[in-house]
C-alpha cells in the first residue's frame, strides 16, 4: 500500500511520500484486496479484521490532521 501511496510522488523530500502513503491507506484499507506476491491464493488483506482496518483507517486520518509531525511519531 506504501508503494501504490508515493506513486508518482517526488522523491526527494520525505514528507509527500509519507503523506501520499497515509492518505491512500486512509482512502483504500477498509476496501482493497491485497494478495500476496509469493502466493497469489493468500489475501493478506483478510487477515485484519473489520475492526482493525477502521482502526488504521482512523489513526492514518489523525496522522494526516496532525499539525506537526511530534503529534504523529511522539
């Protein structure tokens, strides 16, 4: 999902991408289906519960209304 969120983003600068990565797992967590590479019969998405992708749905959204970056990682 972090990768799918930078797409196209510049790379030079940290906050875009970490902000493209949030905002797109915010937008994508609760409906996405994500296989896994190695074993494309594995849906590594239905290993989090309901419950558990709102939950990162909602602290990704807090994350992105943080004012600064010491309300996000501290």
């Amino acid at each position: 999902m972090v990768v799918r969120g930078c797409k196209d983003l510049p790379r030079k600068e940290l906050e875009p991408q970490l902000g493209g990565a949030l905002k797109y797992i915010s937008d994508n967590i609760t409906k996405i289906r994500l296989e896994d590479p190695a074993n494309p019969q594995n849906i590594i998405s239905d290993d989090l519960t309901k419950e558990e992708k709102n939950r990162i749905r909602n602290l990704a959204n807090q994350a992105l209304n943080a004012k600064n970056w010491n309300q996000v990682f501290f």
